[in-house]
C-alpha cells in the first residue's frame, strides 16, 4: 500500500533524526559580546562536516523504498530487524569524527550562549563575592564554572584554551584587590566593583558594567546629603587637639624651626588619598594646633 508523500516525508525525517542523533537539530551558535580571546570561527570546519554528513544520510534515505522507510522505524519482521541493523550501522564512523570534531564551548571565547548572565538578577545583588564578580566581569553566569573547577584548571597541566587562560589570570588579579573578610575573602559591594574597574581601565563585560553603574547611581540618590554645619568651639578644639598630636608625633612639626617639612610631607600624604590643601592652610592649622601643646615639648635637652 502506498503512503502519502507527508507520511513518506515525516518517515524520512525520523530516520534522519535517529540517525543524526545529538546533531539533529544542531546549529552554530550566535555569539554575544566577548570579553577575552575570541574565535567567531570555531565552529565553521565542524559546521561544513556536519551539512556533509547530513546531505549524505538524506540521499541515501532518497533510495530507500516506503517499505523499507516503515522497516527503519518499525521492525515488524526478521528481515526488518536486520535491514535496521545494518542501517544503524552506517556512517559510524562519519558520527564518530563529528564527535571529535565538536569544538568545546570555550573554543569560542565567553560569547558563547551557554554562558550568558543574567545580568539583571546580579544587578539586584547588594554584594557579590570573588567567584561572582570574576566571572560576571567576563559576562559569565556563575554557576556555569563552579569555583572548584578554576582551582583545578590551575592546576592542570594540560594546555588550556585561550578563554580559559584569560579567565585564570583575571581569578589571580582579583585575588590581589578583592576585600578579605574573617578566614578568606569578603564580599565587594557594586559601588567597590566599579571603582576598581575604572581605577584599573579594565574590560568588563557591557552589561555588567550598565548594572554596576544603576546600582550605584540609585545607592548614591538614596543617601541623605549631611547638613553643612559649622564647627562648634568645643568641635574645633577637639580637632585641633589631634592635628596636635599627628603633627608633632608623626610629622615632627616645630613652630619653632627655621625649616620644616612637615607641611610638604602632609601635602604629599593627602595627594595619596586623593585630597589637596595649600601650604598656606596647613601651615595655619598646625600653627592653631600647635598653640594647644605644653611648650616644653620642644625644649632641647
């Protein structure tokens, strides 16, 4: 009895499918943005392999009668069961060299499908820890490379891919800034994250950065400006009273000294905390902090 060209279609296709198996519905993937080594071309050799292979089964399904197509897929008789023996025999080692050929999913670079992020959900995050912020900095979501498996990657003596390389060195670099907290590493707020990130003119992954920066722009709106107040004199002399004792003890100043330094290295030790005064306004505080302190402090001997 004859089928329906649908019926012979749909009974070809099946046998394609359980033939092709875990490349049925295969397609290369569409990279995202990638930080780190990238090869857009990965996966082409392996693509043309695979269009080969599947033009081959199809024509060879071509020739086969609507008995032996329902055969493949049925096996109602003795001779059916071997005729699907024997098929499921062929072009063994054509899948097996597809196997081979697949490219890993790093071969790529982190553009990969597989490891995109959620960015949004980390964007919600009040904290992440070093695991996090590594791999979310490469646009990777974390539970896609569990913290272990980069301490074995570390170790490993075989030769890594590209991707992976630059994950390990990113890990180490990291390591050298990520706050410490009690036995280990603390937590990074996303204000802390960005900061370092510019600080450094480090590549980060678009997204991640975009979340950072809302992050800390809605934390920066939700904190309450101080009111400027002046000091009060109990205030002022209490400030005072500590330049004293920084100045003279770690600065060695001497209002009485022809020559003193102490104002430069202040200058010099403010520039490194990102702050600047003149010398004129050092020289006045210290002089006022100065006025506080028992005169024999600076007696010679």
């Amino acid at each position: 009895m004859a089928i329906s060209n649908e019926d012979r279609n749909s009974l070809l296709e099946w046998c394609l499918k359980e033939k092709l198996g875990e490349f049925w519905d295969w397609e290369k993937p569409l990279l995202g943005h990638t930080v780190g080594p990238c090869d857009p071309n990965a996966y082409d050799t392996f693509e043309t392999e695979l269009t080969a292979v599947r033009t081959a089964i199809s024509a060879q399904l071509a020739d086969f009668s609507e008995q032996e197509l329902m055969a493949l897929k049925h096996q109602y008789s003795g001779a059916d069961k071997e005729l699907a023996t024997h098929w499921k025999s062929s072009f063994r080692d054509e899948l097996m060299l597809l196997k081979k050929m697949l490219p890993a999913r790093g071969a790529s670079g982190f553009g990969h499908p597989f490891y995109v992020a959620d960015f949004k959900y980390w964007g919600q995050m009040e904290h992440l820890s070093l695991h996090e912020a590594v791999l979310l900095s490469l646009g990777i979501e974390p539970s896609r490379i569990e913290e272990s498996r980069i301490y074995k990657l570390k170790k490993s003596k075989d030769q890594l891919l590209p991707a992976y390389q630059y994950l390990l060195k990113r890990h180490d670099q990291f390591i050298r800034f990520f706050p410490h907290g009690v036995g280990g590493f603390g937590y990074a707020t996303p204000r802390f994250l960005k900061s370092k990130f510019d600080e450094l003119d480090l590549e980060v992954h678009p997204d991640f950065y975009t979340q950072l920066k809302k992050r800390v722009a809605a934390s920066s709106r939700g904190r309450a400006k101080p009111a400027q107040t002046e000091l009060t004199g109990q205030e002022r002399q209490s400030a005072l009273k500590l330049i004293a004792a920084m100045s003279c003890e770690q600065y060695s100043f001497n209002p009485k000294a022809n020559r003193n330094d102490s104002t430069k290295r202040i200058q010099e030790d403010l520039a490194a905390v990102g702050l600047s005064l003149d010398n004129k306004t050092i020289l006045k505080w210290l002089k006022d902090a100065a006025d506080l302190v028992d005169k024999d402090y600076w007696s010679e001997d």
